[in-house]
C-alpha cells in the first residue's frame, strides 16, 4: 500500500480543496474545528471557515444584526 503524502491534514491550507482528496474525509474533526463559529465565506465556493487564510477567496461574513434573512 502506498502512503499519500495528500492524506495529511494541514490547517493551514484551503478547506475549499480538502474535499478533492480524501484528507476531508480522513480528519473530518479538524475540519469541523476549522468551520466552527464562521466568520469568513469563500466568494468563489460557498464555503464558510474561522479563519480567511483557510479559504481561496475569502469575503467577511456581516454581522447578522445586519443581515435580514426573511
Ligand atoms: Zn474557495
């Protein structure tokens, strides 16, 4: 069996490209520690992380009193 250096997780990579691998799957808690209390969504895929560096183009989220989601 080949080892996959890919396999690895690395927090400080994109969350946007860990699902192309399996490394999200494999350490789906970091990722989970990754996305907890959002503040940053990617503009390009919708998704949504903690912290900016962990997204590919990274856009603050507002704060929800601004937001009117009805
Ligand atoms: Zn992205």
């Amino acid at each position: 069996m080949v080892s996959d250096k890919r396999d690895k997780f690395d927090s400080e990579r994109a969350i946007c490209k860990l699902g192309k691998d399996k490394t999200l799957k494999n350490h789906l808690n970091e990722f989970l520690e990754l996305v907890k209390d959002p503040r940053y969504y990617c503009s390009k895929c919708g998704r949504i992380a903690h912290k900016k560096k962990n997204l590919c183009e990274p856009e603050k989220i507002p704060d929800s009193d601004n937001l009117s989601l009805d």
